[in-house]
C-alpha cells in the first residue's frame, strides 16, 4: 500500500460534509481502486464556523487561512466547494499555482472564468476537474470528453436545474400554480430563498456554457445564452400544452448547424413520448443527439450533497490515478474549436403562442393574416370558450426562425388588440 | 502531428463496416483528440466474401489469414467484429500474444471466457476493451469503472436487449400479440431469423454478467444467471399489468446484499412511473441505484452498426492516448470482490401470479389458504369476469423469497385444480 494522498478541503457545508461522508463510507473500495488511502487532511473554514464536531468525527484539522493548506507539502489536491465567484477565483488560483491538482464543484465560477483557470492549471501541468459543477451526479462530462471522442454531437438538451424541474412536475401533474410550485420547492430545501438564479433560468445557462465546451469545443459567455426562465409561468400554458401532447420543461440547450452553435435556456414543450418529458420532480437529465451514437441520454441527480460529493471524490480518483501513472496536467476536455454563434434568422423552431383577444369577428382572420404575411404556418390552434369579452387562443406554428417569430410578435403588439400571454419554443420536427 | 496508429480488423460485417464509417465521418475531431490519424490498415474476411468495394473505398487491405494482422509490425491494435466463440476466441488470444491491443464488441464470448481474456492482456501487458459488448452505444461499462469507482452500487437494472424490448413496447402500447411482434421484430431486422438468444432472454443474461463484473468485481457464469425470457408471454398478462399501474419489460438485474449478489433475467411488472417504463422499442437502458449518487439511468441505442461502432472507435481512441503516455496493459475494470452468489430464501421480491380456476364457489378461498400458509400476503387482487367455466385471476403479492415462491407454485399444482398461467416478479417496495 502505497502512502495516502491527502486532500485540503476549501469550504466544510453540506457538499464538503458530503465528501467526507463518501470518502469514509466507500473507503476500501476506493483505496482498493486507487492503490492507497484518500483523506481530507485539513478544511478550510471561517472562524466563526462550528465545525469541531466534524473534525473530530473525520479526523481532520480546521484552519483559517488559505496557506495552511496550499503551502502544506503534504497535501497533492485541493477541493474548493465555497461557491461563488470570490474569494473561491482567488483560491483556486493561488492552489494551483502553488502546485496543487484542484477539484470543484462551482458552475457560476467555471461559466464565467473556466477558460482563465483551465489554463492556468495547464500552465502549472496541474489537473482542474469539476464534474459536480453540472448534473451533480450524473457523469456527463465524463461521458462527453471519453466516450463521445469518436462521435460527432449535433445537439445537447438537458433538464439541468432541479428545482424548476420539480416546480413543473408540480404543475404539470397536480395542477399547482406557479406560486404554490415555488413555495412548495422551498419548504423542501430546492429552492434557496432567493430563488432568482433557478426561476430565471441562469443557473442552467451556467451549465449549457460548460456544455457547449465539451460537447463543441467552443467557448462561449453567459451573455451568449438566450435565457428566459419559468418566473410567473401560467398554469393554463402547462395545460393547454398537456392536452396537445406535450410536457413544459425547462431545457437548456446548445445545438449545432453549419459549425456554429447557438446556446438558449428556456420553458419549452416537449412532446411527450419523449425521453425527456418523462424526468420528474428534482431529477435531472442531459439528452443528446450525435451523428455516431443517435440519441443518448443520462438521467439521475442533479444536486444534493452526497451525489454530488460522490462526483467530486470520482475526480479525486482519476487524479490519483494520474498522479500515479504520471500523465498529469492535461485539460478536463481537450476539446477545442473556433466558437462561432448561430445567427437568430438560422435557428428553426416550431413556436407555442398564447393569445388573449376581443371576443369579435374577424380578430382570428387578424392573426392567421399576420402568421400568413411572415410566411410562417399554423400546425395546431385550440380556442377556448370564450369568458366575458375575451378568446383565449392558443396555437402551435410550424417551424420558423427567431426574426420570423420576432416579426410575428411586433405585428401583434403594432396592428392588434391582441394580449400575447406567453411564447415558448415546441421541440419537434 | 505524430505518425498514424494502425488498426487490423477481423470481421468485415455492418458493425466492422461501421468503424470505417465512424473513423471516416469524424476523422478531423478523432485526430485533433488523439494528436494522430487512426486508421484500418487491414481487414480479415473469407476468401468467399466481396469485400472489395469497401477496401477501395476506405484504402485498405484485405487478408484472409490471421497472421497477416497479428505479425503486421505496423499494426497496434486489433478490432474483433465476427462474433461468436470461435475462431473469436483463439483470435484475440493470438493478437494478444503477438504484443497486440484488442477491441471487441463480443458479449458471448466476454460473458464466457471474459476473465480467461483479461488476464492474458493483462501478463501480455496490453488493453482489452470491449465498451460495446454491453447496450452498445451506452457508453456504461466506462462510467461504472470510472466515475462510479467513488461509489457503492447497490443494483444494476437492465432493458439490454433492444428485440425484446421492441415486442414488448408493441405488445403493451398496440395490444400486439407475441408472435405478430415477434414477426415484426424479424422484418424490421431487430430480431434474427432465429430469435432464441433474445426471446429466451440468453444475450441479455450475458451483458447481466459483464456488468456484474464491473459493477461488484465478482465474476459469474452463466449457469449462475437465473434466465427466463419473454418467449410465449401472454398479451392477456401485459394487459392485466397495465391496468395495475405496471409496464412488463425484459429485466436484466444484478443485486447486492450483505456482500453477495443474484443476477437475474425476466419479464418484470415495472411499476408506470419508474424511468425505466419509459424506455420503448428498441432502446437500451441501464439503471443504476447506488448509496452515493442513487438513482443514475444511461439511455440509448442497445445496437446498430453506428452506435456500436462509435463505442469501439472510443475504445480504440482510449488505447491510443495510453499508448501515447506509455501507461497500457491496465484492466478495463479493475475492481475485483469474491464471487458470492445470494441463497434463494434472500432473494425477495413482489410477484405477479396469473390463474385459471374453475367458476366455482371456495375456489379462490384455496388461493387465500395457500398464500397465508406460506407466510405470503396479497396487495392487488382482479377477478375477471368468468367465460364459459373458467375465471381468470391475477394477483401481486407482498414480498417474499424465492423460496416460497417455489412452495407456493408446488401447493397450487399438488392441491388445486388451478392452472397458473405465468409468474412474474413485481419491480418496487
């Protein structure tokens, strides 16, 4: 048995719980694969955090102060699992400049500044690892850097945000509106208080810019993703779209045609014979679409602590592993590409609209007249019985650009009494 | 750019013809992942076989002795695509010996002689993989070695075998009956004109037993695989299912417990909201519930001449990068456990029991008695409405053994005059 790599922990709440968990309940097996044991030396915390209790049970020492880990000898690998963007930038930097391997779970970080820091450990011939930061426990990244080497993607849509998730189920199967969805999400601990980054959709735009560099080698920023979130999503929208065969979930996804890509996070009707219309309540899934394989997807947890931990110490593994055998400072995904975005009049869609309008005559001849004047079809159009003054209608086009949609929607605002209620994006040919 | 890595094929069929293709269509991405070109120098075929259009069309040699290949100093690896036990068998070994690596899809043979394989490339040091042995282009047996090696699998459930599972979606969502299915499957080409390794639920138990290896390291033969398969199943019981709250799929499992396992094949009741439900026609899924992720499922295409061969260019890519950094001859899954098969009185399990009793008074009172003398207690009764002088009753237990189980199928037999139409396990708690 060879000497045990050990491991500085930045940040000690529930995810740094979680891989302390992991590492002590599995321990023979991973010291088994790996050769020799793996522990967490040391933890990072604040001084007014209590954690004795935790460093007693694991054995480990608190410190205060980022050099008592990163100018330790004995320690090969540092896990940052704070959050955020500072000081967590800082720190990983600084690790991996004093020669440590780092392994983290941080997407806002690694959306934002991961090209910077992915360099930087190249730089320093040090390993940066972050299978946690999307779809928690499910391998995609993993999966898309070895297996789908040989294969060519065309699109990756992914349910990459637990809570809208669950909030939609709600809504979808129990017909609970939006708010009673958002509260019940947070009596349950998905969702924070400030719910902002899941309703909105910017946590899983977070994850289709780590996607896009792995699945297209492109690196793209977050003012690259078209994003629009659930916030205020109507109950009647979730059911129209049920009875016409479809499911609302909230998808990102970055897609590719003609070597650009466009990346886009927003409510969008799945049909629902799809794979991804049957992933339920917190659960995650990254479907993908590729000219080898077809369509493949992966389904399980998107957060918690211990899948989350379990992905983590997965990346500590592959870096003993490499340590070992030598073969260190290569990048997560090797993978690069000029990044080229799709223009809006390139990307196709078949489009949901939901139109209040005046209870009259000729208001319909109206709409079909504009639809007609933008070149754009109607596939299916349901009107419902009308309430006091106004039709509710409801409509699915056939496929259609961005600018035509964008076109559409001006001439509604400009020549109509029409109250547009909500637009999403149809999957589907 | 480095000089190319040359690859020998044996076997020249649709899945030998898709490497070509895959190697072809995405030779720009393969290259610049593995910093040289990868090409098939040499194919073995028959002498009776006109390959020579491909040959032409991919630049490359076609031999009929295996020598040609196995002491073509050029060549690194070899590709087995023929099938079968042998000559697959006496190939590999030879290609090992001649200092060769080696990939194949060859689930029979990896199922049966797996171990025997991986130990001569192991003392050869040289790499043995075989991604595609198990559902094709799921790229599964990579992710449980690698990024589960953190993790303890607790069960690993399989749809993995696409025939079966594309009767049983006709069945259930057509009301098709086995032999019209069947007859379907043979000319969509899913099922061979002899279909007893599907039907019979033989290729499933094999992959059961490749993925028992990776996900526990214990290796089984096949006459330790309890196999049952769909061959005759009643449209009757796929029905009757369905209006339980069930979806019947050909299961392949492999369960853990108190440090042994049970690996299993057969039509099992899927309760309609599993993920597993979902997956329809000829689809592969594999779904995993371990103690750190939890509930993990990895979906897509079980076979197919592009989705198999694009898990072997992946494999062959894998190969090349180990080359490259001089770290071969390392096992594909190098967790090993005991072997220790679970005693039948452990396995437990709800059933499905389906009966023919004579419209009688008292009849089902003998079903009750029965029952509650073996300790097993019922959770859903029907009674269908008798015809002519029979009524059919189906029945889901509460969990029980096999073993009495067993006493139960011997008290119906020895004490009534029921017929019992079929058995089933019942998937959930």
């Amino acid at each position: 048995m060879e000497k045990p790599v050990k491991v500085g922990l930045l940040g000690l709440g529930v995810v740094g719980t979680g891989v302390l968990e992991i590492l002590a309940d599995h321990q023979e097996k991973i010291e088994k694969s790996i050769g020799c044991p793996l522990t967490v030396a040391k933890a990072l915390v604040r001084p007014t955090e209590d954690k004795e209790n935790l460093a007693k049970k694991y054995n480990l020492q608190l410190v205060h102060e980022l050099t008592d880990i990163i100018e330790d000898p004995e320690i090969d690998i540092v896990v940052e699992v704070m959050g955020r963007i500072e000081p967590a930038k800082t720190f990983i930097s600084e690790a991996l400049k004093a020669g440590k391997h780092v392994v983290t779970a941080n997407k806002d970080l690694l959306a934002q500044h991961g090209s910077e820091l992915a360099s930087l450990a190249h730089e320093q011939k040090r390993n940066l690892y972050y299978e946690a930061s999307v779809a928690g426990g499910i391998p995609i990244l993993r999966t898309i850097a070895n297996s789908l080497a040989a294969d060519d993607i065309q699109e990756v849509l992914g349910i990459v945000n637990g809570t809208t998730n669950y909030m939609l189920t709600k809504m979808v199967t129990e017909q609970m509106d939006y708010d009673t969805a958002l509260k019940q999400a947070q009596e349950l601990g998905f969702a924070e208080s400030d719910p902002t980054n899941d309703v909105d959709g910017i946590d899983a735009a977070y994850k289709m810019v780590i996607l896009s560099k792995f699945a297209f080698g492109m690196t793209i920023t977050m003012d690259q993703v078209k994003v629009k979130g659930i916030r205020g999503l109507s109950g009647k929208d979730v059911t129209a779209a049920d009875q016409l065969g479809y499911t609302v979930k909230l998808i990102g996804s970055t897609v590719k045609k003609n070597g650009s890509i466009a990346a886009e996070v927003g409510p969008v009707l799945v049909p629902s014979d799809h794979p991804l219309a049957s992933i339920h309540n917190e659960f995650n899934a990254v479907f993908v679409k590729s000219s080898g394989i077809g369509e493949s997807m992966y389904y399980g947890p998107g957060a918690g602590s211990r899948p989350t931990a379990t992905s983590i110490v997965a990346d500590l593994m592959t870096i003993v592993n490499k340590i070992q055998l030598g073969t260190i400072g290569h990048r997560f995904s090797e993978y690069t590409q000029p990044t080229q975005l799709t223009p809006p009049e390139e990307i196709v869609s078949k489009y949901f609209l939901s139109l209040k309008m005046p209870d009259e005559t000729g208001q319909f001849l109206q709409l079909a007249e504009i639809m007609a004047n933008a070149g754009a079809g109607l596939e299916q159009v349901v009107q419902e019985k009308a309430t006091v003054e106004n039709a509710r209608v409801v409509v699915i086009t056939h496929k259609m650009s961005e600018t035509t949609m964008s076109q559409i929607q001006k001439d509604i605002a400009e020549k109509t009494n029409f109250e547009l209620l909500s637009t999403m994006k149809v999957m589907g040919e």
